[in-house]
C-alpha cells in the first residue's frame, strides 16, 4: 500500500507515514503545517515523498 511519508532532510529520518488511500496531497500539507510546525520554526526542512509500496 503506497504511503505519504513526511521525512526530515538533514538526518533523513521518517517523520510520519500517511496511507494515500486516506489522505489528500492537500491534507499532508496540512497536517505537516500543524503537527510539525516545531521543526520548521528550528529551521528543519522537511519534505513530503512517495514511499514504495510495501
């Protein structure tokens, strides 16, 4: 099942995982504004990739 997963860049580390079937690109957007608006703030770049399916 293909997943959105939201990754932090400088340490590669997988954040979030979030079912396609069940979240919009949109909602992602959204929800890495909310939930991950810490790192951003400390200057983190995050990133929203396509994991393969598992």
């Amino acid at each position: 099942m293909p997943y959105w997963e939201v990754i932090l860049d400088k340490d590669k580390e997988v954040l979030g995982r979030y079912n396609q079937e069940y979240f919009t690109e949109q909602k992602i957007g959204e929800i890495v504004k909310k939930l991950y608006e810490q790192e951003i703030k400390q200057g983190h770049d995050l990133s929203i990739r396509l994991s393969k399916n598992d």
